[in-house]
C-alpha cells in the first residue's frame, strides 16, 4: 500500500489503531531499524519488528477502541512530515477516556510515506461514570 502523503499514512494508521488490525498497521510503519514508537509510559522500542510485536500485544484480547485524534501543528519537506496530535481514545466500553498528546513523524520511502515514529505522552485520564460519593469527615486530606 502506498501513502500518497503524511496525511494518509496518519489516517491509515490511526484506522489500523481503531479497527485492531496488526496486517494495516504493519503497512503504516517503515519497516526499518530507524523506526521508533513510545507508548505513554513506555519505554523506547527501536526497529519495526519490536514496535509490531507491543502493537500485537495490545491489539491481542482487547476490544476495539474509540479513537479520534486532532492535528495539531504539521511542519514538512520532500522527505519528512513531523505532525503533533491530540488523541482521544476511549476504552472499548466507553467507561474511561484518555487525552494524549502525541508526535508522529512521517518519511518517504520509495513507495510512498510511511510512520517512521510515534511518540505518546501520558495521558490525561478521565472517567465518564461520576465517581462515588466519599463520606464528608470535615478533613481536607
């Protein structure tokens, strides 16, 4: 499959995130020792084969998430796209909602652009249910 632009390799792979399917994201990334991916609170995986195996990990048992995500700021040239994201993604019950800001950098390959990096901050976690009501003891701690 080839990515006619960084905007294209972005919506495939966020498709991919979405959807749970390791063959597309497989697609997405540049399958090189360059490539890198750092999932919030993760450490830095190098080389496409490890980022696929920790995509494969989490894509295993899980049910498909609700992501939506925002571009931000995009710069790029000929070869390189660095695009700053917001992401939104919900569990697959909808329960809980993590805000994440993430860097995406995009290059070109001979076929097209593909996902060089992927970097994910910690996320801002918040809860859709309203939380339990805590007894007042007249303490602020």
């Amino acid at each position: 499959m080839a990515y006619e632009d960084p905007a294209a390799a972005e919506q495939a792979f966020y498709d991919a995130f979405r959807q749970l399917d390791l063959a597309q994201m497989k697609e997405v990334w540049m399958d090189s020792d360059d490539a890198s991916c750092i999932h919030p609170g993760g450490e830095l995986l190098q080389g496409s084969e490890a980022i696929l195996k920790s995509w494969a990990a989490m894509f295993n048992d899980s049910m498909p998430p609700r992501v939506d995500h925002r571009l931000i700021q995009a710069s790029s040239d000929n070869h390189l796209a660095v695009h700053t994201v917001e992401e939104k993604v919900s569990s697959g019950a909808g329960h809980r909602r993590a805000i994440i800001l993430a860097t995406n950098i995009y290059a070109w390959a001979s076929d097209g652009w593909r996902l060089l990096a992927h970097h994910a901050s910690l996320p801002l976690v918040e809860t859709t249910r309203d939380p339990p009501e805590e007894p007042e003891t007249g303490k602020l701690h």
